[in-house]
C-alpha cells in the first residue's frame, strides 16, 4: 500500500526526532514504501538503520532484520523501545522469561520489527512460526557476506535469497558499508533489486586523516606509545590480529599509563561486555582489540583508530576506520605496517582451505550411491570432525553444491526434544479428546524420564508412531504455548534432497577443490591489495575510493600521502626453518588421522587449529605454531621434501 509523500517525513520528526533526511535515507524509504527491494550501500555510521526502522512503522507486517552482531541486536532493540516501538531480538543470551515474552507477541501479532542471527534460519520452530506471519520487509545487514567472492562470505546468507521466497516477502532491504561493485552485483542478482534501487551515497569521510608509517616490529609498541601521547582526546581503538598480541600490548599500554584493556574472542563472554561498556561509558579509554571489537557499536565520539597490526583486507579497514569519527569532528587512523604481518595474515588464509583427501571424503559421504529424489540429513559439526575440515568450511562445500544444482537444502531439524512438566502429566492429558490422549500418551511413554527433563530422538519417536514427526513438533510447541511444558531442543541437523544424481564423483570433486583452490587465491590477493594501497604513490583516500568503484575527482589534500609522507613499502623478512625430521615423522606415525596430509602437517607447525588437531590435543604439544613467523608455502614444501 502506498504512503503519502509527507507520511515518511511526518514520522521522521514525530517518532524520531530528526527534521530532515540524512544522505540516501529518503531514496531507499521511498523505495520500500513503493514495494520494491533496495540496496543501500552507505559509509559505516552514516544512518542505514533508519532506513528500515522508520519503513517498519509504515508497513502493515512484520520487520524482520537479520543481523550477525548481537551487540547491534542489542543497541537497536533498547534504542526503539525507548521511543515506544514494539521492537524485538532473538539471541542466545535470552532468558526463558523473555524468549517467551517474544513468542507471545509475535502470535498477538503486535511486534513491528524482529531482529535475528542467520543462524535462527537453521531453526526449524522459528521457520514454522515465520510462515504464519505476514513479512512485509526483511532486512539483510551486513549484505556483503552474501556474495561467495566478498571478503566476509557465510553460507548462512546465501540460503536467505531462497528463505525471502519460501516466506513471500513483501520486500528485502540489503545493507553494508564495503561493497565493491562486484559484490553489489552478487547483492542485486541475489535479491532481485533492480539498479534504480540500488543506493550508494559514497564512501568519503572528511573528517578523517588516514595516514600510513612503516614500523619494525621492534619498535612498534614504542611508534604506538608516541601516537597515544598526542593524539586528538577522546576514545581509541587499537586493532591487531592476534588474540595474545590484544593481551600483551594492552598490558604494556596499561603499565605506560592508558586505560587500555584487551578485547577478543577467547576471553569470556561476560568479560568481553564490560569491556564494551567501559568503553562506551567512557570518554578517552583504549580498547585493544581484534577485528570482532566495533561491530554495531555506534559510539560518535571515538577520536582514534590504530591498526597495530595490518588490516586482513581493504574492507575490513574501510570498516574498521569507520569507526572513527561518527560525529564529524575530526579523527586520526593510522596503520603500524610491518612486514611481518603478512606471513600471520596469509597463514591463516592458507588454513582455511581443506586437504584434496578431506574434500574426497567428504564427498563421498555425502553422494555416493544416492539417487536422484533421496532425502538426507547431516550435522556440519559431525562431517567437521570427522573429515578435518572447520565447520563454516563444510557449511561452504554444501552450498557449493547446492549451487551446482546437485542437492537442495529442505527443512533443519532437531534430532531431540527435551520437555520438563510445569503441570501433572495427567492433567495435561486430560484436556485432550480421545485420539489426541492416546497419542500424547504414547509420545509421553516413549521419553527417556531424567531427574527434571525428559527426552525423546525425533527419529524412534516418528517411527513408533507411524512417522508423524511434524505432529510431534506440532504438539509439544503446542503444550509449550499453552504452558504445560518447556521445550529445549539439541542437535541440529540440515536435510537435503539430491536434486541430480551425480554421474562423475572425481569431476565434482575436482570442481570442490577448483572452487577452494580459487578462494585460497582470492584471499591472497585481498591481502596483497593491502600492501599495494600502502605503496602506490598520490592521495590515499583517493585510491581507497576507487576501490570500491568511487572516482572522487580529487585529492582529499588531508590524508599522509597529501601531506608529504612516502609511500609504505613492506619487506618481507625471510625467516630460516630448520624442520627436526626425525621427531617430526614420528608424531605423525602417532597422529596418522591428523598429520597424514602436507597441508595438516604445515597447519601443524604454522599454528593454526584444525579439528583433527584438537581432537588430538595437537595443539597444546610444544612444536605447535613452531613454525608460525615461516610463510606456510615455505612450510608446506618443506615438509612435502620430507616425505
């Protein structure tokens, strides 16, 4: 249904405070509201948020904004709720109280937006309520991770074009802030966006200086150290690569003086958020962080951003230095480049992409002798650990294969239900006519009964009673709506249908190694870019614009290069290896499984975990990362002289 062309800017002032537009908030609104998909590509903090909360108010259904950044989930939500709008977030730090909050109103049909983790598209309970409820938008933030050859591709995005679909949505609204113009073509194809509808308002930031200082790994922390003491006041982010480099330079910041704390994954989830709201609450504290620190934190005010270690890409510094300056006053970003960092950076590139042998393994488990029309399932954590490949990358094989149209993903499922009773079983049963007991008696009477929780396998269960797993699903939601019962579920699996028979095993597999093979190749050269932005000659911010397809007509006259500092070329240090042979095929007579392949014995010595790895405790043993400062092609044809 169409608006008002005064509607948008009526609730804009009315709702949320604002008297105008900000750059390319209009164009995309106005294309919502006419019922056409969009795509806005804007500068980190430049206001994309907006575009789909103020829609929402003026759309019939529901909002649905899938994001990967529980901390943006989480500054959204309180932030609508504190203007009175019904605006909820599933995420795995609910509590039962509140998951069932939610459940309650999106039955009441009362929540104007959701949002949600890809991952909850895996949920098969969600799915079944999504289908029940009018879609009006969907919102896909941090967009690029759609496209296979963007610098952040997830498996979980690709299957949301199929899941838009399936759920008739009214629209999708595709967002990110680092979308080179082959990305945004995967984007628009994707979602069906027509180029009219494709909105990007560029990537230049005034207030930005970027400069760029070679730095001997020696002498960095003391380079660092300097910039603090004159940098502009206010907050500073320092990113590096390494989670025991965030540890060890924020402890030197702190002993120099700085409230300088460390931020990454391996702490502790508790730990993490109270550095985040230290860091929010205050107003000239340091966060050392790696790249996961920032994401969806909207803090106008931070003055600094350093890369103490190389950015792993252009687009994770376009969106790190993004961070900086969200209020348009001035902001320092500089990078402490070194050559040493590109062998970290590479290495665990070269990690990433599974052995030829795992590929053919995996492979075979999952089509050899299935008919076309055969319906499966698999667990990625199973096929992970059982194969040596990491999970997001077995995520990846099977999309790849879906994109070969040899499988279609159907429906996930869990393989257990667990139940606790919150009434007497036989007052549950009681209410029930004559058919629905007996079956409710007979699901009951099939659960394993622990102290609090019973349990049934969906599988046994659907068998004994004559394959009616949907009924099962059905009927337990039910009993947990009504509140006789809470439900948890464990064991997610993925089904799958082979849509064509495979005649050739070895070519698709020569396709799988081909397609990882290229984006090994692909990474590499995203890296390599990062160099080649640090030594070409003439203005910085320039050339970082044209990156991403943006001609801006003219130096920007502030940025290092402007200002006289020389290009950053990086010499790579060509560090010895001397391999202990005989020690070496020893281990791998102990660990065959583990250490069978080059590429899992050079991961070995490059220090980079594998599943095999750390099933076999490989990765606690002294040489583990003993080879870490080598390039691992270096490394690997070391040990392939070796064998």
């Amino acid at each position: 249904m169409k608006k008002p062309a005064s509607l948008p800017h009526e609730t804009l002032r009315q709702r949320f405070g604002f008297d105008v537009f900000r750059p390319g908030q209009e164009a995309v609104i106005t294309h919502l509201l006419a019922g056409r998909s969009s795509l806005a590509v804007f500068p980190t903090g430049s206001g994309k948020s907006l575009c789909y909360q103020l829609p929402a108010l003026l759309l019939e259904g529901l909002t649905v904004v899938v994001s990967p950044l529980i901390a943006l989930m989480k500054d959204q939500t309180d932030f609508l709720q504190a203007r009175g709008i019904a605006a909820a977030r599933l995420d795995s730090t609910l509590s039962r109280e509140a998951f069932e909050a939610i459940q309650d109103a999106l039955r009441a049909r009362t929540l104007k937006l959701l949002y949600v983790a890809p991952e909850r598209f895996s949920n098969e309970r969600f799915l079944a309520r999504l289908k029940t409820l009018k879609i009006d938008l969907l919102v896909i933030d941090e967009a690029h991770c759609i496209s296979e050859w963007g610098h952040n591709f997830r498996p979980d995005y690709l299957k949301l074009a199929r899941l838009s679909r399936e759920l008739h949505v009214g629209r999708v609204l595709a967002l990110t802030a680092t979308a080179t113009p082959a990305v945004a073509q995967d984007i628009c194809k994707a979602f069906a966006i027509e180029p009219a509808a494709h909105v990007h308002t560029g990537f230049y930031r005034p207030n930005l200086t970027l400069r760029a200082t070679a730095c001997a790994p020696d002498k960095r922390l003391s380079v660092l150290l300097e910039r603090l003491r004159t940098r502009l006041k206010g907050p500073a982010i320092v990113y590096v690569t390494l989670q025991k480099t965030a540890e060890t330079v924020a402890s030197a910041l702190a002993k120099a003086g700085y409230p300088a704390e460390a931020y990454h994954a391996g702490m502790e989830p508790e730990a993490r958020e109270a550095v985040q709201n230290r860091f929010m609450a205050g107003d000239d504290t340091v966060v050392v962080a790696t790249i996961a620190f920032g994401m969806g934190i909207d803090k106008a005010n931070i003055r600094s951003v350093y890369h103490y270690n190389l950015p792993k890409s252009i687009e994770n510094y376009a969106q790190e230095i993004g961070r900086a300056g969200r209020d348009g006053k001035p902001s320092q970003c500089e990078i402490l480049a070194a050559g040493e960092d590109l062998t970290v950076l590479e290495n665990f590139t070269y990690g990433d992409t599974p052995t030829k042998e795992s590929l053919r393994d995996l492979l075979k488990e999952l089509l050899d002798g299935r008919k076309t029309g055969a319906i499966f399932d698999v667990s990625t954590y199973d096929l992970s650990g059982r194969h040596d490949i990491r999970q997001l990358v077995v995520s990846t094989a099977l999309t790849y294969l879906e994109l070969n149209g040899l499988i279609a993903a159907t429906s996930p499922f869990y393989t257990t239900y667990q139940w606790k009773f919150h009434r007497a079983p036989a007052d549950v049963l009681a209410r029930f006519d004559p058919d629905r007991r007996t079956f409710l008696q007979k699901l009951f009477g099939l659960a394993k009964v622990g102290r609090i929780w019973n349990s049934v396998e969906l599988a046994v269960a659907a068998e004994a009673l004559g394959g009616e797993r949907e009924r099962i699903v059905k009927a337990l939601s039910y009993l947990e709506e009504k509140g006789d019962l809470e439900l948890q579920v464990a064991g997610v699996r993925q089904g799958y249908r082979v849509v064509s028979t495979p005649g050739d095993l070895a070519t698709i597999w020569r396709d799988l190694c081909e397609r990882f093979a290229t984006r090994e190749k692909s990474d590499l050269q995203r890296s390599a870019a990062v160099t080649a932005l640090l030594a070409d000659k003439g203005c910085l911010v320039r050339r970082l614009l044209g990156y991403f397809g943006e001609e801006h007509g003219r130096d920007c006259g502030h940025c290092g290069p402007c200002a006289g500092a020389p290009p950053v070329t990086l010499a790579r240090p060509q560090p010895e290896l001397d391999l202990p042979a005989a020690a070496l095929a020893n281990l791998r007579a102990q660990h065959p499984a583990a250490l069978r392949a080059t590429r899992q014995v050079t991961r070995f010595l490059c220090g980079i975990p594998a599943p095999a790895l750390t099933k076999a405790k490989l990765t606690r043993h002294p040489a583990f990362g003993s080879a870490s400062h080598v390039p691992f092609a270096h490394v690997a044809a070391a040990v392939k002289a070796l064998s």
